[in-house]
C-alpha cells in the first residue's frame, strides 16, 4: 500500500515481463523476414540466372526444335575441332622433316600447309562460332584450337626462332569473320595449353637436330623451352582451371630435362668422337678413334 500511495506512477511506467517478450517475438521476426527476404532475392538471381544459361546451352526446351539445332551447331563445331587437330597433326609432321639441307624447303611448306588449315578448317569454326556466345562451346573447340596454336608456334620458332604471340594469332583470325559480329577470339587458357604441348614438339625437335650434328640449334631450343617452362611455372599456380595445365607442366618439365640430358652428354662426351677420314662434314663422327689413329 505504501509503495503504490508513495509512487503512483511508477508502476504504470514499467513495462509488463509479456510485452517485453512480445517485442522481442516482434523483432525476431522482423529479423527473420529481413532474412528470409535477402535469401530469397539472392536465390531468386541464381535461379533466373540458371534459366538464363539453360536457355544459352539448350535452347530452352530439350524437346523443342531449337534444341536439336544447338545439338547440330555443337556437332559441327566439334567435327571442325577435329579436322584443325588432324590437319594441324599433318603441319607439325612436316616441320619434323628438317634437316640442315632443307630447312627453307620443308618450313615454306609447312607454312602453306598451316594456311590451308586456317582458310579451309578454322574459318569454319569461326563462322559457326562468331557472333555467340562462343566460351558455352569451348569444350568442343578447345583441343582443336591448342593443336592449332602448337602447329603454328612450331613453324613461327623455326622459322623465325620467336615466340608466337596471342594477339598476333587472333590478329589472323580477324579476316575470317564478319565485321559486323563478334569476332571469336582464342582465350588466354587454350594458347597456354597450346605452348605447353609446343614444348615436347620442340624436344622432338632438338633430338633430331643433336643427332643431325646441330648441336648449337638444339641448344637454342633447349634455351627457349626452359624460358617457357620457367615462365608457366610462375603463372600455373594462379590459373582458375589449371586442371590440364599442372597435368602438362610435369611432362613440360620431362622434355626440359631430355634436351638438357641430350646437350650435356654431347659436350661431355665430345672429347670421345673425332671426324672421319676423309669427311670435311664435322657431323659425321667416329667413336673411339684416337687421333693418331688417323
């Protein structure tokens, strides 16, 4: 009694133990639709954008007709990726027939062979490809286009004993698309992998060349491989889809050890060959001679 005499307002001042609970229960729940709202919006984006490349891939429906046309652009796409690879197969075959006697012969031939491929094959896949939305298709096109770019830096290095660049390959392409659409464009990933496989060409290469008594071009190759492997080696680990790449940097490193291992034995074991008698040619060796054997 004198508590409610002496302080009339106090208790109708404090809050009820039920309507704190009640703003609480309130508030949870404005936080949990808050919630909910943002979660929703974000799954809304990733469902609209889900449709949105279902549309880009399939066409829309996997029944309709424009479906089946996507199915037969990818089929041509990948019929052309193989025949860039098999007649990029053939360019890089030629390159291999060098030798010191004929070097300008095979390499002008191996340069009209690329173009043929350029003009008859990969114009094809540029023109199914330009204009669209050409990274959906990679997959397809992908192993075509890095036989292409191994055949092409082959024959740049041996010809002008220079790395290719990627402008300068997508520069060739530009001619074989309309201007009027999005020209396609060979991505960064694909002229990697592409160099990576031009390093066990060019160890092929250097073999050939140590066993031909070009024991000075094998060494520029083998300088020019190790600059490529060195420089990969800084770049794979930063690479978003280095699935491929890491697979091919330990058989990038194998080539580098072979041409070094072929180099070395040579100039080790020079002492142990003379030329023949008779031979003005230096390539032409003989093992064990002494030299007053002659």
């Amino acid at each position: 009694m004198f508590y409610s005499a002496a302080f009339p307002g106090l208790f109708l001042m404090a809050p009820k133990p039920h309507s704190l609970r009640q703003d609480t229960a309130l508030h949870s729940l404005a936080k949990r639709a808050r919630t909910m709202a943002t979660q929703s919006s974000f799954k809304d984006a990733f469902v609209n954008y889900t449709v949105y490349l279902n549309e880009l891939n399939l066409g829309g429906s996997r029944t309709g007709p424009t479906h089946f046309k996507r199915n037969e652009k990818r089929e041509r796409v990948v019929k052309a990726s193989r025949d860039i690879t098999s007649n990029s197969k053939k360019v890089i075959f030629q390159v291999h027939r060098i030798s010191k006697n004929n070097k300008d012969e095979v390499l002008d031939k191996a340069e009209k062979d690329l173009a043929s491929v350029t003009e008859q094959h990969v114009s094809r896949l540029v023109k199914e490809l330009q204009g669209t939305d050409f990274w959906k298709l990679r997959r397809a096109y992908s192993p075509g286009v890095q036989e292409y770019i191994e055949a092409a830096t082959l024959c740049n290095f041996c010809k002008n004993g220079t790395l290719l660049k990627l402008d300068e390959i997508n520069a060739t392409l530009l001619p074989l698309s309309d201007p009027s659409l999005e020209p396609l464009q060979i991505n960064i990933l694909d002229y990697l992998l592409g160099l990576a496989d031009l390093t066990g060409e060019l160890m092929r290469l250097a073999i050939g060349r140590i066993s031909d008594g070009e024991l000075e071009y094998a060494e520029k190759i083998c300088r020019f491989v190790r600059d490529i492997y060195r420089e990969l080696t800084l770049l794979a680990p930063h690479m978003d889809d280095s699935t491929d790449m890491k697979t091919k940097m330990d058989t990038m490193l194998q080539s580098v050890m072979k041409i070094e291992n072929a180099c070395f034995s040579v100039h080790v074991r020079g002492s142990e060959y003379v030329q023949l008698p008779g031979s003005s040619d230096p390539s032409y060796l003989l093992l064990g001679v002494p030299d007053n054997g002659i």
